[in-house]
C-alpha cells in the first residue's frame, strides 16, 4: 500500500492506494503552520495498517511559498564562473527587491567557464576563488550556488570550484551546482540555482518535520517528494533540490485527474476555492510550458505544466449583475457562504441552489430566483469553455476531467465539449496524483553531433536517461522514453544541438533503502541515488 | 572634426529604465520573428543605464555631417549569447579600435539590427560609452546576413569592421563587399566561440541622415506603447510544421496556420518562416511579404513570438508592418526579397502590396 499526501496552503489531503492501485481510503483535514500534526491527522483520517504501508509520497507548496514570502529563505553566496564574459549583468541583477534582500544579494564574479564546444572560455584561477572562499567565510554564509557559464556542455568547473571553496569554508557549508538543475541559458539556469541553495536549510527542516509526522504514527515506509514533472525524488535529493519541488502541485493535481479518470489525453480542470486551473494531459503527463518560467517574479528555467488560471473557484463571489469571480472568500467559505449561514453569495451557493451540489443548508439558498442562478452558472461555464479552448491544440474532441473541490461548479457539458467527467474521488486527486507518482531521470545538454552520427548520440542520450532514472529508483526494465527533443543552435559548426530526453519508470521499493536518516549534518551533492 | 561634438536631443527623448522595456517590445515586433529574444540583452541595457545613466537619442541630423557614427551589434548565435552574456569592457574596446582606424573619435552609436535582441544592444553600449544613440539603424528590422542592411544597398564600405570579445581578442576585416564581409565575419565568430561585439559598414552622422533607416529607436518605443497598426488577424497557432527546404542545401523552414477567433473566426492565415517570418498569407493571397515586418505578438503577454518559440495553441495576434522604402526597390528586394528567402513565386506580389499599402 501507499499513502499520497499533498499539502497544500488550505487543506492537507491524503490517499491511501493498495497494491493493485485502488483507492481504499481519503481524507481532507486543514493545513497546519506546524506541518507535522497537519499530515500526522490526515494519515490517522486514513487509518492505514501502518506495517503494510511500503511508501509514503509527499506533494508540497511550501518551497515556492517560501521564494514568494520571502521568508526562511537563507543568505546564499552566488559564485559565477565566467570573467571577463558575463560581468555586464552580475547574479541576481533582475531580481525583485524582496526576494534579492532575502538572499543577501552576495555575488561573486571569478574565471572559469566553457565555450558551447567545451574549450575553456578561461581558465579556473585557484586563488582568486580562494580569496572569494575568505568572503564567504567572512561574512558567515553556509550555502553557495555556483554557475559557470555552459556548464550543461562542461561541468568539470563548477566541480572544481566547489572542490576549491569547500576546503578552504570545511565542513557545513553546501553547494548547488548549476549544471545540475538547469539548462542553456546562464541567467535562468543561476537563478534557479540560487534559489535552491537559498532553500536548503528550509529543505531539512521540512525533510525533517515530515520524518517525525511519520514517526508519530508508527510508519516505517521510506517517503518521497513530488517533483516538478510529477516524478518522485528521495529524501536526500529533496535536501539538495527542494527547487525540485516548485510546480508538483498542478502536476499531482492532473496526473491524479488522469489516473482517476483513466483518461491520457485530456484537459483537466482543477477547481478550488479561489481559481480554476486549466491544463493539458497528453500520454498521461502534462504539457510543459514553452520557453522559461516564472517563480516569484524571478525568471527560471524549470520545466513546468502549461497552466492556464481562471479566477473562478467555489468560494468566488457572485456579483448581482451574475458575474462570478475573480473574488473570492477563500478558506473563509464554510463562514461566509450562503448555505453556512453566511451573507456573501458564492459559487458553490450557485450549484447547491441548482440542486448540482448537496452542501450546506440548502434552505438558505431557496430565495434565489431560479432564472439568475441559471444564467450565472451557465456565464461559468461559457468562461470554462473559452479557458480550455485555448488550451486546446486541435480542433478534434476533446474529452474534459474536472477535479478539485469546487469542481461542482463544472457542469456534465460545457459549450464545444460534450464530454465532460468528474470521477470518483475528484476533491482528493492531487493526493492521488503524489500516490502514482514514478520515478524518472533527465539529460539535457549540448551535443556536438558530427554529420551521420544524429543516431548513435540519441542513443547515447537516451541510454544516460534511463540510467539516470535507474540510479534515481526506478525499477530496471519498467523505464521508458517518454520525451525527446532536439533543437540544433543556430550559426554554429560541428552539428552542436540541445538534446533533451526524460525517461520515467516505476520505483523499486526493493531498491530503496528504510531508513529515513534524521535531516541535518549528511550533505549530498551529487544526484539521488539509491544503488 | 572638432574634438566636442554638441549633441542636440529629441525634445526629451531619452532610452532610460522605464522606456526600455517599451523600446525591446517593439524590437521584439521589427524582428518578425527574427534577431534573437532580448531576454538577456535587456536587463543588460538596464544594467548599463542604471551604472551608467539615461542614453539621449540622437537625430543624425543634428550632428555635424562629418561627425563619426559606430555601427554596433552583436553576431553569433543566440544560443551562445544566452550563455556568455557579455563583459563591460568590449564597447570600449570597439570604439578604440575604431577610432584608431578612422584617427576621429566616435560622435555617436547607431544599432547594425533594431529587431531583435540587437536593439538592447546598441542602448547597452551607448550607455556605457557616454555617447549618444542615432535614432535610426542599418536594417529597419532583422534579417540573417550583416550584408542585408541598407547601407550595403547605398553602396557603403562594410570595412573596416571590427569583430571584438570580451577577452579583448580584435579581429579588423577590410577591403572586402558584403558578400565577404559575412564570410570572414563568420569564420571568425566561429573562432569566437560563437559570438562576437561587431561594428562594420563605419559611416558618418551625414550618410546616416541620408542612407540608415530613418526613426527606428522612437519607432521601437511606440511599438512596444501598443502604438502599433491594428492586427490584421487574432486567432490562434492551429498547427506549426518544421521542415527543411528543398535543395542541397536546404534551410530550416516553419510553417504556422493561424486560425482566426471572435470577429476573425472563421479565416485561415498561414505563415512561412525561415529564420524571420517571410510571408503571410490567406486563401492563397499574400497579405504580406518579406521584407514586410510580420510579427506574430502573444496575447497574453504583449511580446512577439521568436520563430522557434511558436507552438501550438498560443493565441497571437498577426501584426505586420511595411519595411524601409530602399528594401522595395530592385536592390532592395534582390538582397533581402522574396526569391532571396527562396519566395520567387511572391517576387512579384510584394512591389504591388507595397504600391497599394501603406507608408513608411
């Protein structure tokens, strides 16, 4: 059995699946600031046989909170290879003022770096990083994120310099490495390492907290996390890549949507309380978003799910004109709404008038006149309609999964779409959506690829995938390609292409070792790796 | 020429941080799809205005006639570009060794390519020189050549150019026409590790009043305003097909079928690209045909679409816009025409829509 757990601002919602994938039981309690109590009760909700519970799958908001809030972030050193290139825009120059006061904005500018062919763009200077090395320690920063220009072609600098820093810091300080976490593209590859080396202390504590959540109630079973593509990372890796993390909400949320419905190609909407989110499943994963991405007005390049928001959810209010949104009452709902004794008319008020949903008192909702009701729900879901559509990538039918809370609020049909499901357990599909979760491994970088040779570097490629997903848990001879993507650079000789490939496999609990060591002094830098 | 050069500015006219967004907004649409995304090249333009302050925007016409004008740009791949973002110092080191070439000092900085991530560029390194920026440019857009500029059409020398990194490593290549100028150019950015800080087709503030693209920074700015001629299609990117061309030496090639919704619902436009969006056209009819701007810019976010960032489903709306009068002239449209970007069945079409469109 396997329990899945997202824990989301408002509510903590768990899964518990048995072996062969069924769903045995749910349970939605209220997020706790603590974390821990909030998981603890939702997995007591479940009542599982705690001895038969082989894995635990965690799905998380609370990094990309964090980078938002700008709080319990750590002050990180920013190291970039790359004299005399790159000093017309230091690290973290674009940076909202927020989250770059939250960090410490330290920067360093040293040498070192590759060209696109992997030539040394300048040599590596020891003593410069030396001297760089008696800043940090000077003024007490314990993490350090180190970028080095084209190190998706060439690591072999970034190893290097933190080889160099981290004798001359000692013990206790750690180091993101860029190549690791990003591709081409210096800036957006820097940032996100930035942020990640900003989270680690944050990373352990809540590594830790969810350890001790599980402790509480007698649960043994290894756990994981949800990672931005909707595959799982152990507890090691999370401590080193909790920017990992940052888009596994949606991700859980439509991988749980497709898994319900059986469904690998549709659009899922999720309704909560305040938006709708309108994505794209094709092959059972979902559409990543072209170009870069966004995390608190800093620019990344993570590979997130192309999502399309709507202010409409079931604690939207409803204005007397019949417009619903983009307004909402929140968590407040089950306050505020009509059908709990409420003043403020709201969505879900809506469909429990319309006889759609059976929430509340509905008592409280006969007043309203039947024909506004009617006409307001019909406006939702004309928006609905228009949301997806534009999501859409071909004219042919395309079936719709509701899920989410408010997905009351999605009526059987929406205008150009006839066919139109909200499966069982829809209010807990997130939850579901960390439960399946398998594992997966990446290569994304530059290839040179000599004329005649395209085929046996793809296959290079892909045979470095799937042993990155082996390594990362999965079980050999269940991974399998799911992506490749080849965009040659433009004036440049020798045939040098950007090759990406992801290949995802089902973990091997037999490969995964039980213990969950307390988070703290064990520092990992390389990838998750489980032999 | 006198050693102070009194720089006279358009009333307030000034590239600063507030504008500069604007002003790469409007690059982004004179690229037509072409030139490199600026994500990179603006915030190092903001970066340069921030240490170095405002940059005045400069009539060529204001300058005495003989002052010297530095063309500048960056060529090489983006790619690289995305990677090795640039130093502080290759401005300086262009202009010295430009100077010591032409034994004057530079007046002023013109951009070599307004479209695209050039336009920043040219901002970027005013700034940092202290000097003013030409309101005007070689190309009036983007296109893939350094020789498809007007100046190559005026019969200007493209040397000597200067190719410069941030290392200080100089290459001068002299004594050669456009044709070789991209040929060596090339070579060496090769040996440049794919990128390279280039001034080439050197002129003076006089022939820039004459030759350059006439108004090309305030026109970048009123672009990115949304100052723009109406969209002759909203719709969205129903499919995109990558292809080679045909031919031995076939050229990566998209063609995008946007589907017209609301008042458009209905209308099928497709667009042919090569590096640029090259031509526009619906039921068979072109509506526009390089060297046309045709820029696809994203609904939601009010930045045009780079070619290779097309996909489908983006909602866009199609925006083009007539190019610089010298590119519809015979010349004109044999360097940087239709049958240039293998389109000769649309030779033809481009001298009437232009005869029958609007003005430049």
């Amino acid at each position: 059995m396997r329990i899945g757990i997202d824990v989301g601002g408002t509510n903590t919602d768990a899964a518990l699946l048995g072996d062969d994938d069924r769903i045995i039981a749910t349970a939605k309690t209220p997020t706790t600031s603590d974390i821990t109590s909030g998981v603890t009760s939702a997995i007591r909700a479940l009542d599982p046989p705690m001895e038969s519970v082989t894995a635990v799958m965690i799905g998380t908001t609370h990094f990309l909170n964090a980078l938002i809030e700008g709080a319990r972030l750590a002050p990180v050193a920013a190291v970039r290879l790359g004299l005399p290139a790159t000093a017309a825009l230091p690290p973290m120059t674009d940076w909202p003022e927020r989250q770059r006061v939250a960090v410490g904005g330290h920067g360093y500018l040293c040498h070192g770096g590759r060209e696109f062919d992997g030539r040394p763009l300048s040599p590596l200077d020891p003593e410069e990083l030396k001297r760089t090395a008696a800043d940090i320690a000077a003024r007490g920063l314990t993490s350090v994120a180190v970028s080095s220009v084209f190190s998706p072609v060439a690591e072999e600098d970034e190893r290097r310099a933190a080889e160099i820093l981290g004798a001359e810091l000692g013990p206790g300080v750690h180091f993101s490495l860029s190549h690791e976490l990003g591709r081409v593209g210096l800036l957006a590859r820097e940032n996100a390492t930035i942020i990640n080396a900003a989270l680690r202390d944050l990373a352990a504590a809540i590594v830790e907290s969810f350890a001790k959540s599980l402790a509480e109630v007698s649960l043994t079973a290894p756990f994981f996390l949800s990672q931005n593509d909707g595959t799982l990372m152990d507890v090691d890796f999370a401590r080193a890549y909790p920017v990992a993390t940052f888009a596994s909400g949606p991700t859980n949320s439509m991988r749980g949507a497709a898994f319900l419905s059986g469904l690998g190609d549709c659009a899922v909407v999720d309704v909560g309380g305040t938006t709708a989110d309108v994505g794209i499943l094709a092959g059972g994963f979902p559409r990543e978003a072209a170009g870069e991405s966004e995390a608190a007005g800093i620019r990344t390049n993570f590979r997130i799910p192309d999502v399309l928001s709507l202010g409409i959810g079931g604690g939207s209010l409803v204005s007397p004109d019949g417009e619903t949104g983009p307004r909402s009452v929140g968590f407040r709902l089950t306050e505020e709404a009509l059908v709990f004794g409420g003043s403020t008319l709201t969505a879900t008020d809506l469909a429990v008038a319309a006889g759609r949903a059976d929430i509340g008192d509905r008592s409280r909702v006969a007043h309203l006149d039947p024909e506004f009701t009617a006409r307001a729900l019909d406006r939702i879901a004309e928006r609905l309609a228009e949301t997806v559509d534009r999501m859409r990538t071909s004219a042919g039918p395309l079936p719709v999964v509701a899920v989410g809370g408010g997905s009351v609020l999605v009526p059987a049909a929406l205008p150009g779409f006839d066919d139109v499901r909200r499966p069982g357990h829809f209010d807990v599909a997130n939850a579901v959506g960390a439960a399946i979760a398998q594992v997966g491994g990446e290569v994304d970088r530059v290839f040179q690829v000599p004329e005649g040779r395209r085929d046996a570097v793809l296959a290079e490629a892909r045979e470095e995938a799937v042993g990155r997903a082996e390594s990362a848990g999965a079980r050999p001879g269940t991974v399998r390609i799911v992506d490749v993507e080849e965009v040659p650079l433009a004036y440049l000789p020798g045939g040098a292409t950007r090759i990406r490939v992801k290949a995802v496999g089902d973990l091997d609990l037999n490969g995964i070792s039980t213990t969950h060591a307390p988070a703290g002094a064990g520092d990992t830098h390389g990838a998750a790796s489980h032999a | 020429m006198g050693s102070t050069i009194r720089l006279r500015t358009l009333g307030f006219m000034h590239v600063d941080a507030g504008a500069l967004a604007d002003f790469a907004r409007g690059c982004a649409v004179l690229g037509s799809g072409g030139g490199g995304p600026a994500d990179v090249t603006l915030p190092v333009a903001g970066q340069a205005i921030e240490e170095c302050g405002p940059v005045p925007v400069v009539d060529p016409a204001a300058l005495p006639a003989d002052a010297l004008v530095m063309p500048v740009g960056l060529v090489g791949s983006p790619a690289v570009a995305a990677e090795r973002i640039g130093g502080r110092d290759e401005p300086a080191r262009l202009r010295d060794r430009f100077e010591a070439l032409h034994g004057a000092p530079v007046a002023a900085v013109m951009s070599s390519e307004i479209g695209g991530l050039n336009g920043c560029v040219a901002v970027a390194w005013a700034a940092r020189l202290g000097l003013g920026l030409l309101d005007a440019d070689s190309m009036g857009r983007a296109f893939p050549r350094m020789d498809q500029n007007v100046l190559e059409l005026a019969g200007l020398r493209p040397g000597p150019a200067v190719l410069a990194d941030e290392h200080g490593h100089t290459v001068v290549v002299d004594d050669v026409d456009g044709a070789h100028l991209e040929q060596f150019a090339r070579a060496a950015v090769v040996a440049f590790g794919g990128r390279a800080a280039s001034t080439d087709y050197p002129l003076t503030a006089g022939q820039a009043a004459r030759h350059a693209v006439a108004g090309s920074v305030t026109r970048a700015l009123a672009l990115g305003r949304g100052e723009g001629p109406a969209p002759l299609l909203t719709g969205k990117v129903s499919s995109v097909r990558r292809y080679a061309t045909e031919g031995a030496d076939g050229e990566d090639a998209t063609g995008v079928l946007l589907e017209g919704g609301g008042p458009d619902a209905g209308r099928l436009v497709l667009v042919e690209a090569r590096s640029e969006f090259v031509a526009a056209l619906e039921d068979g009819t072109p509506l526009a045909v390089v060297p046309d701007v045709i820029a696809l810019v994203d609904v939601r976010t009010g930045w045009a679409v780079p070619v290779e960032e097309v996909r489908y489903g983006l909602r866009v709306h199609l925006v083009t816009l007539p190019s610089d009068p010298a590119w519809y002239t015979p010349e004109g449209l044999r360097l940087a025409g239709p049958a240039a970007f293998g389109l000769a069945g649309l030779a033809g079409t481009t001298g009437e829509h232009r005869a029958a469109g609007g003005s430049s």
